[in-house]
C-alpha cells in the first residue's frame, strides 16, 4: 500500500487498518526490528500520538500486523489444495507443509515477525492460522483412515517442528548454502517423512 493510500484510508475513518498496512511493509522488508511506531506514523500521515488512540505501544501494533501475516500465510499454504478438487487429507498436509517452507523463504520479513517476537500469539481461535491449516489436514487423514485415530493426539507438533525446523536451517543456517534444487528436493523429503513418522505412534 502506498503511502497516498494509506492517508486515504485513515481520512475514511480506518486509522487502525492503516497503521497496521504501513507496519506490514516496513516488517516485509526488515523483519520486526524494522517496525517503529515512528516511522509507521510517518507512513500513515499522521502524528506518533494518535497511534496510541488504537495500540497501547509498539508491542500491541506489533502483534496485530502477526496476526495478518499469520492468517496471510495460512492463506497461501492453503491455496494450492484448495484449487484441486478431491485432494486428499495425506495430500493436503504434504501442500501445507511444503507451503509453509515456501512462505518462509519468500516473506522472510513477514515469516519472522510472525513467529520470532513476544506478541505473535494465538487469536480468537486459540491458535495460529498456519497451525490451523495444519490439524485440518491431519483430521481429514484420521477421517479418511489414512492416519490412526489413536496416533492423532499432539500429531501436529512434531509436523509444525519439521517444517519450522528446516526454515530455520534455510534462512539462518549451513542449509542456506544449498542449491535451489537442492532446497526444494530436501523440503519435500522433510516433509514426506514427518508424514511417514505419524504412523509411528499407531499400535
């Protein structure tokens, strides 16, 4: 969002939305450190005190523009599956998994403020969106018998480890050094064998 339009939206009323928007591209670029009530207010048009009509400080702010990156993310993750029709619970949790790797390297920024800063907590729901997209997809293999209701309990922790973990390991670690085909080739073997490991806690 320009800078044009983010004045328009406060002028129509939506001061919240815009401080938020403004905040989103600052933190699109550099990752939370990025983010200053300051320079948001600048961006939005308005004076650094009517930011605190709508956040109490710069955590408050910080943990609304979370959200969006979250349910942003979600999104995306999603997206592949839900434009093919009959895809399975088993291939939906693979797309999630690869989408969540995908949305870390592409948003590298957003990726890291949604999960590495003090505020970037559950919503209403209870729980982040990328981990709801996640226990979707399991639920729908336990529905279609592809994933033992006995081994469903707690099954997206070590899903959501994987998938953070090899992230983690790309953006900030010897994995980064890889190859692009090399990076995708990985990826896909992590999560196909986190998808494998489930049946591992069946009796």
């Amino acid at each position: 969002m320009t800078e044009t339009a983010t004045r328009d939206t406060y002028h129509h009323g939506n001061l919240r939305a815009a401080l938020v928007d403004a905040g989103l591209e600052l933190t699109r670029r550099g990752g939370p450190a990025a983010l200053s009530l300051r320079d948001v207010t600048r961006r939005a048009g308005v004076s650094p005190s009517a930011a605190y009509r709508h956040f109490a400080d710069r955590e408050q702010l910080l943990h609304a523009i979370a959200q969006r990156i979250q349910d942003d993310m979600a999104a995306r993750m999603q997206a592949s599956s839900a434009d093919s029709a009959g895809l399975t619970g088993r291939e939906r949790l693979r797309a999630v998994g690869l989408g969540y790797i995908a949305f870390a390297r592409r948003e590298t920024g957003w990726f890291e403020t949604a999960f590495f800063t003090s505020r970037a907590l559950p919503g209403e729901s209870g729980m982040p969106a990328p981990l709801i997209a996640l226990v979707d997809a399991l639920d729908a293999m336990v529905r279609e018998g592809d994933l033992p209701a006995s081994a469903r309990p707690g099954a997206e922790w070590p899903c959501w480890s994987a998938v953070h973990g090899f992230a983690l390991l790309v953006l900030h670690g010897p994995a980064g050094r890889l190859s692009e085909s090399e990076i995708q080739d990985v990826a896909a073997r992590v999560v196909d064998t986190a998808i494998r490991g489930l049946a591992d806690r069946a009796p």
